[in-house]
C-alpha cells in the first residue's frame, strides 16, 4: 500500500513537470512569434521604402489590424500625394479608422477623398460612409445634434446623386432614424417648458409653439400624438391661467383641439383625460 502510494506521488509529480514544462516551452514559442512580428513592424516604421509599406499595411487591413494599417498609411501618404495611389491611401486610411471605430477621424478622410476624387472609384462608399461615420457618431438626443444634422446632410446629398446604389436603402433607413432623433429632442424640450409652466413666463405658449414646430418640420415622426398631447394640455393650462378677458377665446381654441386630438387618436392613453377638458371647456363656454 504505502509503495502504490508513493508511486502514484511520484507519477503525479512527474505529470506536473512534463505540463508544466510543456505549458513554457509553448509560452516561449508564442513569445518569440510575438517579438518576431512586433520586431518586423518596427522595421517598417523605419523603413525608406514606400512601397513596401503600402503593400504590409493592406496585409494589416486585410487582418484586421487596423491601428498598424493606419499608421503606416499615414506614413506614406505624402510620398504618395499627387500620384494615382493616393486615391487607395485615403480610401484605405478611411476604412481603417472605420476599422477602430474612430468615426470622427474617419469621416475626416471620407471628406478629404470627396475633396480630392468627386468622381473616383471609390467615390460611391465615400459619400455613404461619410454619413454612416455621422450618424455611428451621433449623440444622446439630449446633447448638440450638429453631428445628426450633418448625417442627415451627407445622406440627402448621397441619395441625390447614388439613387439606385446599393447603399441606398440603408441610407433612407438611418436618414429617418436621425430624424426621429431630431423629433425627439425637441419633443424633450417642449416638455421641459411645458414642465417649467408659468415660472418667469408664459411656457405653455412655448411648449405649443415648439410641438407644433416640430410637426411641421417632422410631419410623419412616430412622437405626433405626444406632440400633439402636448400642445392640448398646453391650451388647456393657458385656460386656466388667463385673465377673464382672454379665458373665453382660449377655452373655445381648446375646446377645438380636444375634438381634433380625439379624432386623430381615437384609441389613445390620453383620450379620457381629453374628454376631461373638453366637458371642461364646454362648461367655460356656456357660462360666458
């Protein structure tokens, strides 16, 4: 017993050490092959010959290395400025800063390819990326929306002169979708003055003003009825704030803008609320 014991001891120890060995010999492999190929690209940070950088960096594309592709594309890009492969230097820049998510720099070179080749081969993907870049960087709709207008710029232009590309339906999709974005910012500020109600003014009037702004602008945004939700409640609280002198006229408008919002949404959450006001309004107008 005690010799099966001791033998299975040692033929466990004897495992370890061959795993152990065998889990550093591959760390080392891994490592050298590691250092083998950071060693080759320092090389081509310092190398003089254009060419072969050219060539490594769409190697780097190609395997996703898009930092390392980026860096040595900038590298030569001045080499290169006039000549006919600056056109794939600055299409290949802009897809690799695509390739790190980097929209912004990104859209920097979309723009500079426009500039430079209105009509190249890779003009098509530039005009569409260059929206797609604005619209992967647009910002929370509470924040400046100067980026989202811009996507919205980039694609109408897009549409205008690539109609039947291939790009185009993806272009319409997050045109719209931007839109919204811009229905809903000023869908929040419409709620914020309507929220702040009569503090140092009237913000009921700029809570109407602003929705009914927005529906012109944004005639099919999806956010209609809480504009137009909005824009009763607003009437309705201006009912009851006004003076005597202007409480009449504004309880008739009200009551008109109940009968449209319950017409135009038969079925919605606010409908008895509206059905509310409007026995409200109605009562105002008989007493007057």
């Amino acid at each position: 017993m005690a010799y099966d014991k001791k033998h299975l001891q040692d033929t466990h120890k004897e495992h370890m050490d061959t795993g152990k060995k065998l889990y550093i010999t591959i760390a080392i492999i891994l490592s050298v092959f590691g250092m083998t190929g950071c060693g080759e690209y320092q090389a081509l940070l310092k190398s003089r010959d254009p060419e072969l950088k050219y060539e490594k960096a769409l190697e780097y594309f190609n395997n996703k290395e898009y930092t390392k592709a980026q860096t040595l594309l900038e590298d030569i890009s001045s080499y290169y400025r006039g000549t006919e492969r600056s056109e794939d230097v600055l299409a290949y820049l802009a897809r690799s800063y695509m390739g790190q998510k980097s929209y912004s720099s990104a859209a920097q070179y979309y723009e500079a390819y426009i500039r430079n080749y209105p009509k190249g081969q890779y003009a098509i993907e530039a005009r569409f990326q260059l929206g797609h870049c604005y619209y992967l960087d647009s910002p929370d709709a509470r924040l400046d929306q100067d980026i989202t207008n811009k996507a919205i710029e980039a694609y109408t232009q897009f549409i205008e002169l690539y109609p039947e590309s291939p790009y185009s339906e993806q272009a319409y999709t997050e045109m719209g979708e931007m839109q919204e974005k811009l229905a809903l910012k000023e869908l929040y500020s419409a709620r914020l003055y309507y929220n702040m109600g009569s503090y140092l003014g009237n913000n009921y009037l700029s809570c109407e003003i602003i929705s009914r702004n927005a529906l012109k602008n944004f005639p099919d945004t999806k956010y209609a009825e809480e504009f137009h939700w909005l824009i009763l409640q607003a009437k309705h609280a201006q009912v009851v704030m006004s003076y005597e002198e202007k409480r009449l006229e504004r309880a008739r408008d009200t009551q008109d803008e109940c009968y449209n919002f319950m017409t135009d949404y038969p079925d919605s959450k606010h409908r008895s609320q509206a059905e509310k006001m409007l026995k409200e309004m109605k009562k105002i107008t008989k007493e007057n």
